[in-house]
C-alpha cells in the first residue's frame, strides 16, 4: 500500500481537484449571478435563499478537502523528501493528521447534504411522495450514523484511512451513501423518461424534446455524483491503489452535481411538482344563441410547465 501506483493516483487526483475546483468556482458564481438577477427583478422566491446558503456551504466544505489534500501532497514530496522510509512511510505516519481529519470530516458532512438535496429532488420529481423516499431517508439516517463513527475511526491516532478498522467502517458508510445514490438516481431516471413517453404519446415526439432531454435526465438525477461513487466503491472494496483516485474524483462530484441542479432551480429550469401534472386536454364547447347561427367554438389546454 502507498506504494508507486498510489502515489501516481494521488498525484492525479490532486489535477483533477484543481481543475473541477474551477469548474465548482464557475457554477458557483453563475448561481449566485442568477439569484441577484432574480432578485433585481422581483421574481425570486424564498426557497433561492436557502439554496444559496446552501451553494455556499458546498464551496466551502470542498474547498476544506481541495485544501487538505494539497496540504498532504505539499508536506510528502515537497517539504519532507527526504523522509525516513520515503513518502510512503511519510503518508502511513500522517494520514490520521488533524488537517487530513477536517478534509474527512468536510467530505463526510458535504456528502450527507447533497444526498439530502438529492433526496429532495426525488420527492420533488415524484410529486410529493412521500413513499418513494421512505428507503432514501433511512439510508440517510444510516449514513449519518456510521459517518460519524467513520470519523472516530479514521481521527483517532494510527487511524488509517485505508487500511483497518477504519478501513472496514469506511466499506459501510460509502456503500451506505453510494446505495442512497443509486436508488435515488434510479428514481429520479425513471420517473423523468416515464413523463417523456408519455408526453410523446400525448403531444408528439417535438415537444417532448423541449421539456426531456438527456441534460435533463442527467443533471436532475445528479448522474456523475453516483457514477463516480460506484467506480469509487468498487475500487476501494478491492483495495486497489487507484481508490484514492477515484475518491477524488467522487468528492468532487459529491459538490459539482448538486451545485449544477441548484443553477438550474434558480434559472427556473428545473423539474417541479407541477412539471409532472402537465396534461394535455381538449374540450369542446358549443355556444348557441336564439337570434343568431349556432356557433362552435374549441379550445385546447395544454398545461405548461418550466424544466
């Protein structure tokens, strides 16, 4: 363990951090943009300034892990490079590290509030149902007990990530939150192109097209953030040196998934509980007078909806 091909992948991972902590930067501030321009026009709602205080603490949680793992990678191959053992031994000795536990403990925490944006999302798509989330919370609530536990374990002294009992503990608490997200994503999938069909039933092929899209499907049901947390899993459960990788990856996912959802919620783009009532209908009223022809007049309603 912590040998050449983990070192490379943490050496990887650390790349990709930076490059998708610019990407987070930019959804970031074209949220916060949108908002402001909402505002400026009278057309925000109260719940926008929950998700901004919400987009806000996702920036800083990921900047905590962004900052913590250049902080590692800094004091490994940079500072101390002549270290007894080399920056294997280096990583095995500091990997329980106070600032290596804040990065934990803010990936922990930034974990278990995009999984209860997630599960919001789910309830939404679902029309307020509140059964299809029965499963999602009690992971959740799951989650949130061996995440804690996972903190004791990986904080405590000669805990090791990796590797033991903490290891171990770790095993439970991804596959506990990576299982919330599949069901979720699952859900959320499933219901999207259940409404696209039967929307091209109803009104053909063309206007489906504008409210269901692959964009669609992939941003509401956060897509990345469960794709990246599978790879993860499997590569952790395996021990496999690219794990660290992939956690990266997974981490970075874990804000820039809920964070793209969150723009489109303030730009009105997203899927609603009234999304799902659009029903097409057409009625036909006759109106008759007793000094004039008889008149017939028809009307078509088609619901509306912004995605």
């Amino acid at each position: 363990m912590y040998g050449t091909l983990f070192q490379n992948s943490f050496y990887i991972g650390n790349t990709f951090n930076f490059i998708l902590y610019g990407v987070e930067l930019m959804l970031y501030f074209n949220t916060m943009e949108a908002y402001l321009e909402k505002k400026s026009e009278r057309l925000n709602r109260p719940s926008d300034k929950l998700y901004m205080i919400f987009s806000t603490m996702l920036l800083f949680q990921i900047t905590v892990f962004v900052a913590t793992q250049s902080i590692l990678a800094q004091e490994m191959w940079i500072i101390n490079p002549g270290y007894p053992g080399g920056a294997a031994a280096y990583y095995a000795t500091h990997v329980s590290a106070w600032y290596q536990t804040m990065g934990v403990s803010a990936s922990v925490l930034m974990q278990l509030t995009s999984d209860g944006l997630l599960i919001n999302r789910c309830y939404t798509v679902w029309c307020g149902s509140y059964r299809a989330i029965i499963v999602p919370c009690c992971l959740w609530t799951a989650s949130l007990v061996v995440g804690i536990i996972e903190l004791i374990t990986t904080g405590s002294p000669n805990g090791d990530f990796y590797e033991g009992l903490a290891a171990r503990v770790g095993l439970v608490y991804f596959s506990l939150t990576i299982g919330l997200n599949v069901i979720t994503t699952c859900l959320i999938c499933g219901r999207i192109m259940f409404y696209a069909r039967r929307m091209r039933h109803h009104l053909g092929p063309e206007v489906s097209k504008t409210y269901f899209t692959a964009l669609t499907i992939i941003v509401e049901s956060a897509l990345p953030y469960t794709l990246f947390g599978i790879a993860f899993l499997v590569s952790f459960g395996l021990e496999s040196d690219t794990s660290i990788l992939f956690l990266s990856l997974y981490g970075m996912f874990t804000c820039i998934s809920p964070q793209m959802l969150i723009l489109r919620v303030v730009r009105r783009r997203a899927w609603s509980i009234g999304t799902a009532q659009l029903k097409p209908a057409t009625a036909l009223v006759f109106a008759t007078s007793s000094t004039a022809a008889p008149q017939i007049t028809s009307e078509t309603e088609i619901g509306s909806a912004v995605i």
